[in-house]
C-alpha cells in the first residue's frame, strides 16, 4: 500500500475517496520517568532505547492506520500527517501518544 504525505499520486488517477483513516500508539509512563532520569546521566547525548521506542510507537500507528484503509478498500493513504502529543496524567504521570491519519483512496495507473 502506498502511504504518502502528498496529496496527490503523480501518474495514478485516483477513482475514490473512502475518507479519514486514523491509527494511533500509546507510550507508558514508565518511559518518560526513565527517560528524564537518563537525560540527568546523559546531558546533551541520544537515547537510542527512547528513539527505538518511538520509532516502533510511529510504526504502530502508521501499520493500524493502513490496516484501516485496507478495510475500506484502499489501495494507498494520502496526506498522511504523525503527530506526536503528550498526555498528562493527574498524578505527575505522563504518556506519548503517536497518531497517523491520512486520506484512504483506490487509484488506479501504473
């Protein structure tokens, strides 16, 4: 499946719009309290765990977004946008969420 953030497919014509997919990944806390302990221990380095991390959350949400398109009837997904947001939990607490959307359309070209 073609995943794009473009809005078009240069050489396929696109034959329908199924609309708004959507997939998302949610971090633990845990992550972030481990996290900004490290940095204390690791001041201006990478952290190639927390990066891991999120790449596999980036994956997840792009994988469920597509598996929803698939669903439809799509072939690939435009404009697809990830966003990366930070929820805060009453108790000090904190989680990542990483959310992929795009538009699922059928094209049909070579």
């Amino acid at each position: 499946m073609i995943v794009t953030t473009t809005n078009t497919l240069e050489g396929k014509r696109i034959v329908t719009y199924y609309g708004v997919v959507s997939g998302e990944a949610i971090l633990g806390t845990n992550i972030f309290r481990d996290f900004f302990a490290g940095i204390r221990d690791i001041v201006g380095g990478r952290s190639a765990g927390y990066e891991r991390s999120l790449r596999e959350a980036k994956q997840t949400a792009i994988r469920e977004m597509t598996e929803a398109a698939a669903a439809l009837g799509a072939n690939a997904v435009i404009g697809v946008d990830i966003d990366y947001e930070s929820i805060s939990i009453g108790d000090g607490g904190g989680m990542m969420m990483v959310a992929a959307s795009g538009t699922a359309i059928r094209y049909e070209g070579e």
